[in-house]
DNA sequence: CCTATTTGACCATC
DNA sequence: GATGGTCAAATAGG
C-alpha cells in the first residue's frame, strides 16, 4: 500500500486520505463517547491528548495541501488557526481543611480586576490578569468560579498563554534534572497515571483496549508528572471548537502544580493546564514523522496509525 | 506610600 | 434590554 500512495499524486490521494481523515473522526467520536465524563476522573486525559494530536497532524496536512483539508468538512472542525486566544477550563478542588479560599494557586501570579454576579450561579465570577500583564506584556487571564454544585472545586477558565519569565522556570524540562531523570519520571507517572485511569473510569470499557495498549506501549508518557483534568466547555467550547483551538503551537499540556498545600496523595489536588507553545510533546510519536514525512507515503501511514486506535 | 483588591460604571455582544 | 467582561476610582492592608 505504502509503495503504491508513494507513487500517487496528491490529488489521486485525496479520496483516500479523506477516508482516513473520516475513519480517525469516527474513532475520535467513539472514544469520546467511551468516557463518562461526569464520572472518570483521568478520562478527561485522554480525548483532548488525541484531539490535540490529530488537530496538529492536520495543520501539518495543511501545510502540505491545503486544498484537501480545506475541502474536507470535519463535522464543522476546523484546522484552521483559530482568531480569538485559547480557552479551556478545569476543575480545582480546595480542601476543606486549609481553608483556602479565594484565587486558586496554580503556581502564577494572577492580579484580579473583576469580579461579577453569574445569572443562575449561586457564587460570583472572579476574572483575573497576570500579575504580569503590564511589566512583560503577559496576556494570559482566568476567570475563577466556585460550582454550585460542590462549592469545594472551583471551575477554572484560563485565557491566553502565558509569555511571562514566571512561565519558564514552571516548565518541566527546564529543572535540573536531567533529560534522563525526567523522562524516567515521566515513564513512572505514566505508569501510575494509567493504572488511576483503569481503576478509575467508569466509562463503558469494552472499546477500550486499544485505547489502553497504546497508553501501555513504551513510547507512550504523559507529558509532565501531574495530572491535568482539561473539562471541555459544555458550550461555546465543545469537542469540536476545542479541537479547532489546539493548533501546533496550542497544546494541551501540563506542568507541575507546585503547591505546598496540595500534599495528598490521593486526594482531588489542583492541576494546571496551561497553553505552552514550546513544549514537544506528542504522545502517539506521529506528529513529527508527519513532520519530516512529506513524502505522501508516510503521510498515509500516519493518518493509518490513527485507525489503528 | 505603595500595592493589591473591591466594586460600581461602562462597554460589547446577543 | 440583559448579560458577561473590563475598567478604573475607591478602599484596604502592608
């Protein structure tokens, strides 16, 4: 098969990466309907890490032909950059017993500016800037929101990347560690991660098995050691707009949450997703052979990865 | 006095 | 006009 795409033109292609293209929406929307949202914790992982994934392989198809992304309707999603910034929302538990109230730590500085009584919500909006909105330009926002439902977690929309120094020294990779500590660390994670995902899902499971080979495959890792629970928007902010805001520059990932108040091990400790726009991570390993593979051929066998979710 | 937060007013969007 | 988001003056706290 590759041999004989290899020699096809682009256009020849089209019908078949249309199809691919078709089949990965199909496994995508599967997967995602395989997640019990309200109920799995680490679930929420997984469909933004694939959708994210996908998105960025598209752009790159972009890159290489326009015309046939351009053509082909994802169900109203787009591959396109999206104009306004990114938005994702997660949900923080704060423990009762610290008392801790007010703006949550996630390892920035946020300044408030606003705060605004919500129609039908019982607990107002706080809006919050970076502290380092005007001394570094920084553009990133959150709007921070306790839920009505259990006023122990408070609903997180973040806005806008941060472009701030406070950005760097959070990064991951940029701690003394090195690259073989982190990624050793990352692996350990991983492992964990996954086991917390299978014992705590109470999604249906039987498509799952794929899903979870390629979580087990040794080239997969979770990007940082936290776990960041990304909630898609119910929504402005669906499955469909969230994949058409996760650009290659526009991942979701996560980064330590280093709060000295978040010592539980096992209890609900607050993540962080932020928008980094420099972190490689590519968990399924395709996006960079897409990348150098702009030869058809490889470009086929990418989208046929996806089907073999 | 400086910095951060509060809060009412204003603006944009639907 | 209703609502959410932002601004900026007033206020609080160090």
């Amino acid at each position: 098969m590759e041999n004989n795409t290899r020699s096809m033109s682009y256009l020849d292609q089209k019908p078949l990466i249309l199809n691919e293209l078709t089949q990965a929406k199909k496994l995508l929307k599967q997967l995602e309907s395989d997640f019990d949202v309200a109920t799995c914790t680490n679930g929420h992982l997984l469909v933004p890490i694939i959708l994210s994934t996908f998105e960025k392989s598209l752009s790159m198809l972009s890159g290489i032909n326009s015309k046939i992304v351009s053509d082909y309707d994802l169900n109203g999603i787009s591959c396109k950059k999206r104009k306004t910034v990114p938005r994702w929302t997660e949900q923080v538990r704060v423990c009762e017993q610290t008392g801790l109230e007010g703006p949550i730590e996630d390892g920035y500085s946020w300044r408030k500016y606003g705060q605004k009584d919500i129609l039908g919500t019982r607990h107002p909006r706080g809006y919050y800037k970076c502290a380092y909105k005007n001394a570094q330009d920084c553009l990133a926002m959150k709007q921070v929101q306790r839920s009505d439902e259990d006023t122990s977690i408070f609903n997180v929309t973040y806005r806008g990347k941060h472009t701030c120094t406070e950005a760097e020294h959070l990064l991951p990779w940029k701690s003394e560690n090195s690259p073989d500590q982190e990624n050793e660390k990352r692996l350990k994670k991983s492992q964990e991660t996954i086991i917390n995902f299978q014992t705590g899902c109470h999604g249906k499971t039987e498509d799952l098995n794929t899903t979870q080979a390629v979580l087990r495959s040794p080239s997969f890792s979770f990007p940082s050691d936290s776990i960041p629970i990304p909630c898609i928007e119910k929504e402005s902010h669906n499955n469909n707009d969230i994949l058409s805001s996760m650009t290659p520059d526009n991942h979701f990932v996560s980064s330590p949450f280093s709060s000295p108040k978040t010592s539980e091990s096992n209890s609900f400790s607050p993540y962080r997703v932020q928008d980094l726009q420099t972190l490689d991570f590519d968990p399924f390993g395709f996006t960079s052979t897409v990348t150098s593979a702009f030869d058809s051929a490889d470009l086929y066998f990418e989208l046929g990865f996806i089907d073999g979710l």
